[in-house]
C-alpha cells in the first residue's frame, strides 16, 4: 500500500464518517425543534401519568366527577409526609 492509500484509509474514511455524523447533528432541522418556553401558553391537553394504573380506582373517579355531583369533603388518598409516616 502507498503512503496515499494509507492516509485515505485511516484517516479520511473516518474524518469523513464523522463529518457527515456531525453535519447530520448540528443542522437546524434535526436540532431545532419547537421547546416551551416560561411565559408561552400552553397548547396541549394535559398528561398524567401514574406508575400503577390499576391503582387509581375511586380516588381517581372521585376526582373526574362533574362539579353538581362532587362529594362536600374531597377524597384523601396520600399517605406519608415530611415526618414520612407510612
């Protein structure tokens, strides 16, 4: 092998492999997607999440009832607090 082929094989195949990785990175396209930002308006419908959704049951319908049919005195469901009393 030359010196020529040498060089293009262990050094220009892979500069231009990481060229063409850090072109695909750093254009606007990929890295410029719509963010939030504080003061924006937010746009979309709330999501919650919940590690065990079997576990929502009545706290979670109780909480989803139109406002003529709500209970007098909310549903508490937490358990624990700062002294971390289970």
């Amino acid at each position: 092998m030359t010196l020529v082929e040498t060089l293009l094989v262990f050094a220009a195949i892979p500069l231009a492999i990481y060229g063409v990785i850090a072109l695909l990175t750093l254009r606007e396209k990929f890295a410029k997607a719509p963010r939030y930002r504080p003061g924006q308006e937010w746009e979309h419908e709330p999501v919650w999440w919940t590690a065990n959704p079997a576990g929502l049951g009545a706290a979670h319908a109780a909480h989803h009832t139109p406002h003529n049919d709500a209970p007098a005195q909310p549903v508490r469901t937490a358990k624990g607090g700062a002294r971390g009393g289970w």
